[in-house]
C-alpha cells in the first residue's frame, strides 16, 4: 500500500552505515525531517499544532537527498511496514516504520533546480521561507500574548 504527504524540508541527517551480522555490505539509511504541518484552506492560517514528521531512506535513496535544500515543499512517497518480536524477557514487542521510496520535489515555473548541499542535523535557522513567517503569524490573544491551547 503505497500514501504520500507533502511538506517542507527542514533538516537533513547524514548517512549512517549500519554494519551487516552476516559479513556482508553495510545496511546505508538518512533520516530528515519533513514539517507537514496543514493550512486553512479557506483563510490560509496555518495550524497551530506542528507536524513534524522524521523519516528516513535507505539503500540509494540515501544519496538522493542530495538534490534537495532546506525549505524544499518535497512530495515523499512511503508505506508503513510492522513488525514484532519476542525480546529477551519474553515480553512481546511491535515496530512500526515509515519506508520512503520516492521524494519529488515540488517546483514553481521557472524555479531553478536546487544545488546539492550537505546538512547535518542541526537546526535550520528559519524552517520556513521568511515570505510564509511574514504572512501567518503565530496566534495571539487578546493581550498580544501568543495563545497556546494546547490540551496537556
């Protein structure tokens, strides 16, 4: 089963090698971060609850996300894929993983193709182009102060 969520790249990890058990060639994954976070479709106002998603490639899609660049609007294709096991204790353990296979970048007309960088997981210093902090402010209440409704 295949689903796609559409966000803006906000960091990109460096590839780790995991060694094989077996003796063969090393297990290669990266993990980023894709802020996924919805807009109004009527007002434009975003969300004030984040959806920051990590997610991760493996293999040679780990060398892909060199075409991209921090504040790329990226479309990632993925499936979910479970597994459980029995643990030393005998306690019965799950795993849910986000399996990436296909990342698009997408582009206005006449948008130049992004140049390769590398990124490391730090933090970006603005997450979001300075033209989308300008238009949606983050909500305030009726003394200025910002709002946080949040339930816990």
């Amino acid at each position: 089963m295949s689903n796609q969520i559409t966000g803006c790249l906000i960091e990109i990890g460096q590839t780790v090698q995991i060694p094989s058990k077996t003796g063969g060639a090393p297990f290669l994954k990266r993990e980023f971060l894709l802020d996924a976070t919805t807009y109004d479709p009527y007002t434009g106002q975003r969300n004030e609850y984040e959806n920051i998603l990590p997610l991760e490639v493996s293999g040679d899609k780990c060398a892909e996300l060199e075409q991209f660049r921090i504040g790329d609007v990226i479309t990632v294709s993925f499936a979910l894929q479970g597994r459980s096991w029995t643990n030393q204790d005998g306690e019965l353990k799950r795993m849910v993983s986000i399996r990436c296979y296909k990342l698009e970048v997408r582009r206005t007309t006449g948008q130049p193709p992004a140049q390769p960088v590398q990124q490391t997981f730090q933090p970006a210093p603005t997450p979001f182009p300075p033209t989308m902090e300008q238009a949606f402010p983050p909500p305030v209440d009726a003394n200025g102060n910002p709002k946080d409704d949040l339930p816990f």
